[in-house]
C-alpha cells in the first residue's frame, strides 16, 4: 500500500509530506484547493507524463516521492529483482520534474526510466474517474480480469504454453515442407549434383596445396630438362663413355710392347671416365632431387581444372565445394527420407493443436460461465448506485478460427443505460457520472482478484448526493476492508465514512506574496466540522454538525 506521500515545490505545493494508513482516505476541500494538483503529482511519481509548468513558478525543478509498503511476494519484487533494482524493504518511487520539461525517474535511489517506473506504477496504484481511459476501462485488460475472477488465470497460462507449444511445433513442419518442396523442384539437378561432386569428391584447402605443388614442380621443370639433357649426354645413348672404356681396353692390350707410350693416355682416359661415372651420379641425384614429373603437373593440372569448372558451375569457391557437396547430399537425404520426416512433424503438429484446442476449448466455457457470475454480481451492485434499470454485461465472442495465446475469446465489458436501449462497450455507452458508478461497482466484485494494493477514485460521486452518495461511501468502505483506498470527494456521505481524512486548502503566504497549497489530516472534531461544511457550505450552521454528527454515527454503525 502506500505508505508516504511527499511533494516539493509543485504548482501551488511548497512542501508537503503525508503518511497514508490502510483502509479508505478521503481527500476533501472546496473548489479550486488544489486536489487535482495533489493527484497530478501523484501520477507523476507513478510515471506520469512530465510537464515543466508543474514546477513551481520561479523554480528549476520541484520532484515527488511516494514510499511503498509491500509483501514479500507482490510481483512488485520479480519486477525490480530482474531488473537489477536493490529491493530490501520498502519501494520508494522519486520523479523530478525540470522546469524546462526534462524529468529524471528513479526507483529505490537507482536511476530506471520513465517507462519502467510506468510499469511498476500500474501495478502499484490505480486511478478511477470519470473520464478515467485506464484501469478497468481499458478492453485489453478485461479478459485478464475475467481470468482472474473466475480462478482462470492457471488454465489461461497453461493454454498459452500449449499455443507456443503448437506453433513451434506448426512452424518445424512449415519449414521441413518447404526443403522438400525445394529439392522436389530441383530433383534431377540435385540428383546430378550429388554424383558429380561426389565422384570430384573435393577437400578443404585442397585447391591451395595443388597450386603449391604446381608452382614447385613448374619451377623445377626447366632445370629438370637441363638436367636430363645432361644426363643423357654423360651416360645416355650418346654418352661416350662405352667408346672410351673400348679404346682403354685396346691400349691396355698393347701396353706391354710399349708402355711408357700407352700408360700416360690410359691413366687419362681412366681419369676421364671416372670423372664421367661421378658426374653421371650427381646428375642423377639432382634429379631426383629436382622432383619433377611430367605425368604427376599433368594430374595436378587435371585435378585444378575440374575443382575449378565445378566451382564456376555451383557458382561458388573451391573451398566452398566440399560445403556444397553437403549442401546437395542434404537435399538429397530430404528427397529420400524427407517424406517419411514431414510425416512425423506434421503428427506432432496436429497432437499439439488438439491438445491446445481441447485446453482453449474448456477455457471458453469456463469463461463463460464465469462472465455469467461476474454479471449478477456488478448487477446486484448497481440499484443502490441509482442504476437500477441499468445493466452490466460481459460480452464472451468466441470464435475458434481466431486462436490465440490466450484461447479463442475475445473479452470486453459492456453496460446497458436502459431498457430499450442497445448495449455497447462501457466507456462508450455510459456518461461521466454512470461510467464511474459502474467502474465502482465492478471494482467492489473484483477488488480481491488481482487488484492493485492502492486504488484512487477522483470524484466519482460527482452530480449524486443523498442515498447515491451513501451507497458510493458504503462501498468505497467495503473496498477499504480488502485494499487501501484514496478517495478525492465532495460528498459528505462519503467523507463520512473515512478512516482517515485529509483536508486540502488554499493559504497565503503572507512574506511571499503568493498562494499555497496546505493539506492538513483531520482529528474527530475537525473532521465533524468538514463535513459540516460539506453540508452547509461556507457558513458553518449548528443544523449542518448535527447532520455531520448524524452522517459519522451512521459510518461507525454501519462497519
């Protein structure tokens, strides 16, 4: 609930802290006092919109808190727990409004956005008035409100699990249909595809290793024909090693008639072939070691032709083939077994929308039944709200080909005025002063469901009075039993019924020159002579507090 209330330097308001107690408090004063500025600035601390003429004139900033008391288990708590918000004991929410229009919101002494101290502020407070367009007026919220009426609000939860179950489940079958219907249309290409690159059979990196392995051997190809060339002259067809060991072997038989002749040319030729044999094996080893094969460039070149035309036929890198290959061998498999899978999806599909219609099904008639209950219960409050040829009614449109999270119903709240006349939603059939009748009539049925801790009702007895006013008191106390209310009245009935009341007036400030709010909290006798007031006027007659005395007994007698 709230606990504290404190205001600096807004509009009329210099300084003002207030304490709120349980129950139902009632804001009263004449005319013009500045209520609507106490709630202006109210809403403001709840993330309200800014306005820099809510300053105070000559000021730079004026700024509003209002301190919160909350269980432990209030959603509240998960709210500024995810976000990151310390949270040990009491909420206290702080705006400052800038007199050039900037504000600054925070949450606990931590600076949050104005939206997040919006969010936390609807599920703090709400405010109800005549022409109030939030709250129970608003159509979103009226089929969480059933819900919660009628104990729906587990079985809704569990129908939305059940919806996103359904449509993760739709949306795999959706698109494992697509990739057959794809490879189905390009089955011969893919068929093709498959055998070609598969045959190719490609590598990752391949390409680089061969054009490096080109380049060495394309380097060592020159010198490998030199090489050979040599080779061939030392010890090939050509080489003239067998005519020199044939001529040594001639001399030698004819070294014994004259040697000294023959032995100096044998010695040399001797020299000379062996010369030939070395250079015939270091020739032979540079070969080896040069490497190069004509046969092996060949296959290599073979090899980078047919990665790279492929490669331009699957418009794509060589690197990139081995992917590809996949890619179409994927395809491929989807052809072949993609049938068999689409089955198996699509029956886990159809199992998880019966099993979401069967829950969205039994929803909607629990609803029903629950917008049957929820009716006669506004409707058994309106007569003493001088509404009693009015009715209220929960208008359920189910339709099953609409399926949402939340089922197949669309919820909205709508009234009749009178008989004859035709139904239609509450905020655009009723006038002011009906609006807010029924808006209290369906708060007090609904107060224990999801309520927000504070409620704040402005002027909702406006343009009634006598037994209308009573009623509206009676039950903004019944409301008061099982939730904080803060009403801003001119009805002395309703006043009468207070547990606390504050008293909103206007002073001067006499040094200053100038006008300023004052709210005062109003003991017993204090609170007799408001209400007389209230009832009289201006002056205060001895008839008026003893009609003032009459209206509190009632309100004690009645609790």
């Amino acid at each position: 609930m709230l606990a504290a209330l404190s205001i600096r330097d807004i509009v009329l308001i210099e300084r003002l802290d207030l304490s709120f107690l349980p129950g139902l408090t009632v804001l009263t004063g004449e005319t013009g006092a500045g209520k609507s500025i106490l709630l202006d600035a109210f809403t403001l601390a709840l993330g309200g919109r800014g306005d820099g003429s809510l300053v105070r004139q000559g000021l730079g900033q004026g700024q509003v808190t209002a301190e919160f008391d909350l269980p432990a288990d209030h959603p509240v708590r998960a709210l500024l727990t995810e976000a990151g918000i310390d949270d040990d004991g009491a909420l206290v929410l702080r705006r400052v409004q800038h007199a050039d229009g900037r504000t600054r919101a925070f949450v606990n002494d931590q600076s949050v956005s104005a939206q997040m101290l919006r969010t936390l502020g609807r599920s703090l407070v709400e405010i109800h008035g005549q022409h109030d367009d939030r709250a129970l007026v608003d159509p979103a919220s009226h089929r969480a409100l059933l819900d919660a009426y009628g104990g729906l609000a587990g079985l809704a939860e569990e129908t939305a699990v059940l919806w996103r179950r359904w449509r993760a489940a739709r949306t795999e079958a959706a698109g494992e249909k697509a990739r057959l219907d794809e490879a189905a249309q390009e089955a011969d290409f893919i068929r093709h595809a498959v055998d070609e690159l598969t045959k190719l059979s490609p590598e990752p990196g391949e390409e680089e290793r061969l054009a490096t392995r080109r380049t060495e051997m394309m380097r060592f190809e020159k010198i490998a024909t030199d090489l050979s060339d040599a080779q061939d002259a030392v010890g090939g067809a050509n080489s003239p090693i067998p005519g020199l060991a044939s001529a040594v072997r001639r001399l030698e038989r004819r070294a014994g008639e004259v040697e000294a002749l023959v032995r100096p040319a044998v010695e040399a030729i001797d020299a000379a072939l062996n010369a030939l044999e070395l250079a015939s094996t270091h020739l032979e080893a540079a070969l080896r070691e040069a490497d190069f094969d004509p046969r092996e460039l060949e296959r290599i070149e073979e090899r980078l032709f047919g990665l790279r035309a492929a490669a331009r036929k699957y418009a794509c890198t060589v690197d990139a083939l081995p992917a590809i290959a996949t890619r179409f061998a994927d395809k491929l498999d989807a052809l072949d077994h993609g049938a068999e899978t689409l089955r198996v999806l699509e029956a886990r599909a159809a199992e998880a929308e019966a099993e979401y219609r069967r829950a969205a099904r039994d929803l909607s008639t629990r609803r029903h039944t629950a917008a049957a209950a929820l009716d006669a219960a506004v409707n058994a409050e309106l007569p003493p709200l001088k509404l009693e040829r009015a009715r209220f009614i929960t208008d359920c449109q189910s339709n099953e080909d609409e399926a949402q999270p939340d089922g197949y119903d669309r919820i909205e709240f709508w009234v009749q005025t009178n008989p004859g006349t035709r139904p239609g939603p509450m905020m655009k059939v009723a006038s002011g002063g009906e609006l807010a009748r029924f808006l209290l009539a369906l708060k007090v049925v609904l107060a224990d469901k999801g309520s927000a801790p504070t409620l704040v009702f402005d002027e909702i007895d406006t343009g009634v009075g006598g037994a209308v006013a009573d009623a509206i008191g009676g039950r903004l106390a019944r409301l008061g039993e099982r939730v904080q209310v803060v009403a801003v009245t001119h009805a002395p009935q309703v006043a009468a019924r207070a547990e606390n009341h504050f008293r909103i007036a206007k002073e001067m400030v006499a040094e200053h020159d100038r006008v300023a709010t004052r709210v005062a909290t109003l003991a017993a006798d204090h609170r007799r002579e408001e209400i007389a007031r209230m009832l009289s006027g201006a002056e205060v007659t001895s008839e008026a507090r003893a009609a003032a005395d009459r209206l509190l007994k009632s309100a004690e007698s009645a609790k």
